[in-house]
C-alpha cells in the first residue's frame, strides 16, 4: 500500500456535505467536523448571512420616517395632478 493511498483513507471515509450544486447534484466535498456541511457551504464559523436584514438599515430607505415621508409626498403629487387636471 503506498503512502498516498493511506493519507486518504480517512478524507475519502468522512461525511460529504449534504448540500446541492447548480447542477442539481450532491456536493462532493467533505463535511465540517461536527457539521452537515462543507467550508463553501455554511460549515465553517461565521459563515452565511448575518441575522435579520442589516443592509436595509444601512441607507435607510425603509425606515418608517422614510415610509411617511414618501407617501406624504405621493398624496401632494396626486393632489396637485388632480388640480392640473381641473384646470384643463
């Protein structure tokens, strides 16, 4: 038995990762120790997306303030196109 083939014994009898390609097909790599799932996907620490959605926070857009803001504005357009069009 040559040297190679004894140093893969042990990588070739651990889990795979249960997750599936863009191929549809099973992953091939080997599992986290303690995982169901390989570095790539979500096995290794802090990997993933992090909790609730942060980057909506960032810019602010969808803050409630924001929200009002923006339907206040809507409602003035719509007043003012309905004057436009009494005019007319």
């Amino acid at each position: 038995m040559s040297d190679q083939a004894r140093n893969i014994a042990p990588m070739q009898a651990c889990p795979r990762c249960g997750a599936k390609t863009r191929f549809g097909k099973a992953c091939r790599a080997p599992a986290m120790r303690g995982k169901r799932r390989c570095r790539m996907h979500g096995g290794a620490k802090d990997s993933g997306a992090p909790r609730g959605n942060r980057n909506a926070r960032k810019h602010g857009l969808f803050t409630a303030s924001a929200v009002r803001e923006r339907k206040q504005i809507e409602a003035l357009l719509g007043e003012a196109r309905k004057l436009l069009r009494e005019m007319k």
